[in-house]
C-alpha cells in the first residue's frame, strides 16, 4: 500500500495554492527557446504506474543540459522548465 502513488484513488493530497517549485528571480531573465521547448514537451512525465519518474528525471537533464542560456544558471533553467515536463496526474 505504502509504494502506491501520492494521487492514488484512496489518498487525498492538498492542492497547492501556486507552484511548490521557487524560480529564483534571475531566471525571468531568460527566454525559453523554442526547440528546447519541444525536447522537453515530447518527453512529457505522466505518473501513470507503467512509467517511470527516475527515467523521465534523467532524460528531462540530458535535454537542458544541451542547452546554455547566457548568464543564467543551469539550475535556474532547469526549474523553470520542469514543470512544462509534467502532463496529466503528475502535474497535479
């Protein structure tokens, strides 16, 4: 029971009221470029039980690691752009 997923039928979650991802303020600096953000909706996380977070996580850094954007930390990229990896009941 403990392995089930979070938004399983017979849990209950509490929605958040905005993201639970902090984009640090350097980051708006920065536009997101366009094929970069193709790479990262076509490799879109579901949570569904057949697919697998810890595959998704490795692909989702190999694709912003192909990317530099000027003055702007990897990491900053890399929060910004995450949530546009998610669809459906993971990104609830």
């Amino acid at each position: 029971m403990d392995d089930e997923p979070m938004w399983a039928a017979d849990r209950v979650v509490a929605q958040t009221s905005s993201s639970a991802i902090i984009i640090p303020e350097t980051a708006n600096e920065f536009a997101i470029k366009g094929n970069h953000l193709t790479l990262i909706k076509g490799n879109q996380f579901d949570g569904r039980t057949k697919t697998d977070p810890h595959k998704h996580i490795h692909k989702f850094l190999g694709i912003c690691d192909m990317f530099k954007y000027r003055d702007t930390e990897n990491e900053a990229v890399r929060l910004k752009m995450f949530p546009l990896s998610l669809t459906g009941e993971a990104k609830t």
